[in-house]
C-alpha cells in the first residue's frame, strides 16, 4: 500500500516455536520491542516498526502444514503460522476440503497473522469468522513462555477461552506459532452471477430474497458500487460486463452460491434470478451468469482486483467499517461532499470516492484514491469519517483491525469502560509493552503510560 | 446491372460438452480413463466458435440467417447446447448418445455432422461450419479436418481472424502456425476451426439464458442419421505422467556447471 513506513535495525526468522520463545523471552528481559510480520498484507500498519527501535520478527520460516487428518470426520487443519493461505488451500484442495477465509491477499498473507488480526473476507457470510472456526492456537507470551492450547476438538468447555484474546489482538498479546482450524468440505458446485442494480435501494431487498430464496447455499454477497466497478475494468482487473449491460446500473452485487448438488444448486440460482428480472419492478436491470470456471474467477477477479485497481489509480485512504446497509451510500454521499467542501475532489487531489464490500456483513470498504497521501486530505477525512461511523453506532474497523492507523479512534467504537479493560488485559499479559508498541490500544490519557523500551538506537519512522 | 443477391449464410457451430478445464483430473482406480463425476462445461475452443457465429450476426446482420449448434453427448449435453443458446444461437441440434456409451471419435463425429449437414439441406443447407480446433479432453484436433475432407469442403484452421464476405461467397481466415499467421481465402462452404485468439466469449446474460429456455432443440439419434459411433480404437490404459521431481538450488556458479556437466550437458564448441 505504501502508506505507512518504518524501520529496524534487525529482523529474524525463527524456524520452531522454540526459537521464538527464546527471542521473546530475551526482548522481555532486555525491554526490546517486537513486531510480529506475517505477510506483511494488513491495512492498518499493524506489522510496521513505529521507530520504538522494535525488533521484527517474521514468521515465514515457519510454514510447515503440522497435521491434516481427512479421514477422522473432525476435519481440521494443523499449521505453523507461516504457512501462507494460498498454500494451505492448495494442500487442502485434493482432499475436498478448504479454509475457511479467503480474501484478495491470499497469495501472500499467513495464517498466523490471519488469526492475530481476525481476518473476515468473502467466505465469513457463510462460514463465520475466525472466532468460530479456529479451534486451537499455540502462542508465544510476551514472557517467553509457550502456551500450547493446539487441539482438533471440536467442543471443550474447560475454563475461559483464552484463544479468543487472541484472535484479533494483532500481536499485542503475543505472538502465535501455530493454528488448530476447521476446514470445511469444498462445495462439489460454486457457480455466481454479477447482477447489475437500478438504484442502491434494490440492495437491501435483493440482499433479503437472495437468503431467503438461495438458503443454504448463499455463500457470498458482495456490493460494488459503480465507480468501483469501472475502476476495475478500467484497470483490467476482470472482465466485466459489456457497456450496455452495464449501461445504466447505479451498483453492482456479486451473489456466489455452493453446494452439494450441481444441478439443484444451479436451478435455485437461475430461478431466482429469472424471478428478479420478470417482476414488475425488477430490482436488477440485468446480470451475467457464469458457465465454466473460467467466467466463475473473471466474475469474482473484477471483485478482489478492485483493491489493486484502486492502489493502481492513486494512493488510498482505505476506511474499513461496519453500518448499518441502508446507511451505505448514505457515507459515500456524505465523504464525496465533504471532499467536495474541502475543495479537495478532483484530480489534483482526491480523484476517486468509492466503497465496496461485504454487504452480507454490514461491511463497507470505503477507499478515497488520492494523487498523493496529504495531510490536507487526510484532516479533511479525519476524524469525519470516524465521527460519521459513530453516529451510526457502527464500528470504525469491521476486518483490518486497528493497527497502527486506528489505535486512536478506538473511542467511537467502544466505550471507556471496555477500553480500561483492554489495556488492563495488556498489562497482565505484557507488563514491559514489548509486544508491538504503539498498535491497537491508544495511549493512556495524562502522563506517557508505556514502560520505557530499549531504544536500539536505529529506529527511524520514515 | 442488378446487384447479384447476396447470399444469406447458414452457419452450423458443433460443441462439445468436456470436463471443466479448470477442474484437476484424476484417472480413475481401473487406469481405464478419468474421473467423469466432476464438473463439466462447454469445450473452451467451442465458446469462441459460437462466440464467432454470434460476433458474425453482429457484423453482417440480416445476412446470416441462421446459427445452430449441434452436439453428439449423453442426455447432460442439453445444457452445453442452452449456454450456446443463451450466448446467441437460434437452434439446436442434440444427437443422443447415452449416458454409458463410451465417447465417439473424431471420425464418428465427422461423419455425424456430415449427415447433420444433409439433413439441413432441405432447410437452406450449411454454408460455414465453425468448430473448435480441438477439444481439451483428447486433444485429437482432426474432427474439423475430417469434416471438411469427407464434405469436399475448404478448411481453414487454428483461425484467429474471420472475416465473410457473402457478397463474394468467400472467408479470409487469418491462421495461426507455428512460423506465424497465414492469410487463406477459401470458397464456401467452408469449415474454420477456432484458436484461442479468435475472440473471448461473452458471458451469458440473464435476458439471454431466459430466452434460451425456449429456443428449440431438436433430438435425433446416432441410427436417425444413419451413423455408426462405435470406437475403432480401444483404450488400452490410461496413466498418469511421471510426477515431476523437485528442482534444486545451487550456491554459486561454479556448481551450476558442475552439476550441468554431471547431468552430461556439454558446453557447445563456438
């Protein structure tokens, strides 16, 4: 992304769990902070030194597969964090499984750091997130110590569930080395359409008869709005529709179902959609249906190459959040007018404003494309955007976490109680402030609160 | 002088149903052929061939009177033939086969389509038939040649440009071969068989898949058209190819020569 930028001094690349505990346990002594990298995809700068002279520890040597057992029924996958989760996809897929996310980032982004920041993705509307389907993780404490909670049960209510601080903590509780998680069976059939909206209000109701009618094999419902959609085609992303199909849509949905029976699946499929264009007020202008799989990626690269269309065009401001659906176009409006206002919409500044995202979730991916990263922008846009969100009592990061971009805003999404507590946790858990400083929880208000770190003296924020 | 009439062209576009190319192919426990019990879908060079017939309407409008795919399959094939409907052809043709008959080739199929071919005389005839070049689960690439040898007919393969003109009754086919692209000219009726940068076929809209639900298709029988499918050859065993052994890295230069002369690839003497 280019956003965020910092430096260290030194980096290494453990190949057992053994050896980061050894490299934890002696940055704890030592007051040496550390960021965990995965594979360094987050949006939020979460895996970037902040100049705190970190250390940088990366995971990717770590990348066996530790235990797949397809035949016992239980169906879960054992991996070392580095694992990358394109490869594990690939390991499961001729055993008729797979992983439970998926997201644009999959070639590069691991395991471990799909765990630590809670990554959500397409597959979440149908299979949930990863507080559900991780079953066991195996950390690294910010004292050093290993703490082995790796199992393949599928229930075990024995004690608090410490995984799920975990999952989600973006390293600042620890670093995890290895992910118990359950794998799905692959859907014998997937098959999707790109549908072409008249007005964003047909969304909502779209949205509500695709579950209705679709049920069980609803697997993905993702919205495009139009200056998404002609960014991506612009940039040749995927293939798109043809222009007159295209022609007057104010918003795009990508609907994906899968399924055990072909032909059933492929049937409710094409009866709703046959339904939704002979009704007297369509909710969709048109839609193309994939035939082979070929037009089932193109389909779906229009939709995950909106995130590269989008850095091709310019430098992004990526808002993650969550609101109500209704609320969607609502926050585009009120961002472009804002800009507008600035006299900062146009090519010499801001030159696009689009959102896209997880509609079935609530979330919006709202992305400013800029010519540059200012300051002029960037106070144009916050705290507006955050401020907006609040109102709407949603959340300013559904997916990306907070990281380094957000750690201030935490407020408007959650109270001061729950904030006390947070930091309370971090305390227990990591008393020196060793584990990426400075990412997640704000700093406390009156006097500096972090333990002082061992500046190594070359850490420099670029 | 009266403008000579120019001639309405009937284009016949054969498809076959094949596995999915993206699908990964096993072969099965008795090493007798492939797991069939995947997905399956148009042969790729067919979409492009009916693509091409519909790019052709598009061009010469009125002129070309009609596009009608045929297919030789099991009862499943319908649905090959509603996607090439829903993309654009009028009619279709399905020559059942059943469902455990083993595969016709290609020139069972040749013949087959010769007497599809008869049978539309007496509605017009064929002018232009348009073929993928091969389809991706033989790789026999010799049907459209077959065709066009037991019609008589011209051929034109591995095409990547297609232009009619009615008014002359001809087709310049720009091929691709290995040295490059070939211009042919050929009288028609003619068979061209398509390659891979003839066009890339549009997706199937929802209008179109609705309309294509009552477009005709007609079923006829191998015996209806006086073919016999059965195989001339016999499948002996069907292996997979030896699995790929892993590369290896070296440290230095040094070591690349060494292991290249040990695997006995000598420097050649300049």
């Amino acid at each position: 992304m280019g956003k965020y930028h910092g430096t260290s001094s030194t980096v290494l690349r453990p190949r057992t769990t053994k050896e980061v505990s050894e490299i934890v346990k002696y940055c704890n002594e030592k007051r040496i902070g550390i960021v965990p990298q995965g594979g360094n995809t987050g949006l939020v700068g979460g895996s970037v030194p902040t100049g705190r002279g970190e250390l940088v520890v990366s995971l990717g040597s770590m990348n066996k597969v530790r235990h797949f057992d397809p035949v016992s029924g239980m169906c879960t996958l054992v991996a070392d964090a580095g694992c990358v989760l394109q490869s594990l996809t690939d390991y499961l897929a001729p055993h008729n499984h797979i992983m439970p996310v998926e997201f644009g980032a999959k070639g590069s982004c691991m395991i471990g750091g799909n765990c630590a920041t809670n990554a959500g993705g397409v597959r979440l509307l149908r299979y949930g997130s990863l507080h559900g389907t991780v079953l066991g993780l195996e950390v690294v404490l910010p004292d050093g110590t290993i703490l082995d909670q790796l199992t393949t049960l599928r229930k075990d209510n024995t004690g608090y569930d410490l995984k799920q601080l975990f999952i989600g903590s973006e390293g600042t509780l620890g670093i995890i080395t290895g992910v118990s998680i359950l794998t799905p069976p692959a859907p014998q059939a997937s098959s999707n359409a790109l549908l072409a909206l008249p007005s964003f209000d047909s969304v909502l109701p779209l949205f509500k008869r695709a579950k209705r009618e679709l049920s069980e094999i609803l697997s993905a419902f993702e919205f495009i709005d139009r200056g998404a959609y002609d960014l991506s085609v612009r940039h040749g992303q995927g293939r798109g529709m043809s222009p007159e199909e295209a022609g007057g849509a104010e918003c795009f949905v990508l609907i994906e179902t899968s399924g055990g029976r072909r032909e059933h699946d492929e049937e409710k499929l094409s009866d709703l959609l046959e339904h939704l264009l002979s009704e007297d007020k369509p909710l969709i202008n048109t839609g193309v249906l994939s035939q082979d799989a070929t037009q089932f990626s193109n389909i779906w690269s229009l939709r995950e190459g909106i995130t590269e269309a989008v850095s091709k065009e310019g430098k992004a401001y990526k808002y993650d959040i969550s609101i109500p659906l209704s609320a969607f176009k609502e926050v585009v409006d009120a961002t472009k007018d804002r800009l507008r206002e600035k006299g900062l919409l146009g090519p010499h500044a801001v030159k696009e404003v689009v959102g896209y995202g997880h509609i079935g979730d609530g979330n919006l991916h709202l992305n400013v494309v800029a010519a540059a990263y200012t300051s002029e922008i960037e106070a144009a846009l916050e705290p507006f955007v955050y401020e907006l969100v609040g109102k709407y009592k949603g959340s300013i990061s559904a997916e990306h976490g907070l990281g380094v971009m957000k750690a201030h805003a935490l407020h408007y999404s959650k109270n001061g109680i729950s904030i006390e507590w947070m930091r309370r946790i971090k305390d227990l858990f990591d008393p020196n402030g060793i584990m990426n400083p400075g990412k997640v929880l704000p700093p406390a208000s009156g006097a500096s609160h972090e333990p002082s770190l061992k500046n190594t003296g070359s850490g420099r924020v670029a | 002088m009266r403008p000579s009439a120019v001639r309405l062209l009937n284009v016949l576009v054969p498809i076959k149903r094949t596995i999915d190319y993206a699908v990964k192919i096993r072969v099965n426990p008795q090493q007798t052929g492939v797991d069939t019990n995947v997905k399956h879908s148009m042969n790729p060079f067919d979409e492009i061939a009916v693509e091409e017939a519909v790019r052709l309407r598009e061009k010469l409008k009125d002129q070309v009177k009609s596009i009608k795919v045929v297919t030789i399959g099991p009862p499943k094939a319908a649905d090959t033939l509603r996607t090439a409907l829903a993309m654009g052809a009028d009619s279709g043709i399905h020559v059942e086969v059943p469902e455990s008959a083993p595969a016709p080739e290609p020139l069972g199929v040749a013949k087959a389509l010769r007497a599809v071919i008869e049978r539309e005389k007496e509605k017009g005839g064929v002018d232009l038939v348009i073929m993928g070049k091969q389809a991706i689960d033989d790789d026999a690439g010799q049907t459209g040649q077959m065709l066009a040898g037991i019609m008589g007919w011209a051929q034109a393969t591995f095409a990547s440009k297609l232009v009619v003109d009615t008014g002359k009754n001809e087709a310049t086919v720009t091929r691709e071969i290995d040295g490059g692209l070939e211009e042919v000219r050929c009288k028609l009726p003619a068979v061209v068989t398509t390659d891979l940068r003839l066009n890339e076929p549009r997706y199937a809209s929802l209008p179109n898949i609705m309309k294509a639900k009552k477009k005709p298709i007609e079923k006829v029988s191998p015996s209806d058209l006086g073919v016999n499918l059965t195989p001339i050859f016999e499948t002996i065993k069907v292996t997979e190819p030896p699995k790929r052994t892993g590369g290896q890295k070296v440290e230095s230069v040094d070591e690349l020569v060494a292991r290249l002369k040990q695997a006995g690839i000598a420097a050649v003497k300049s």
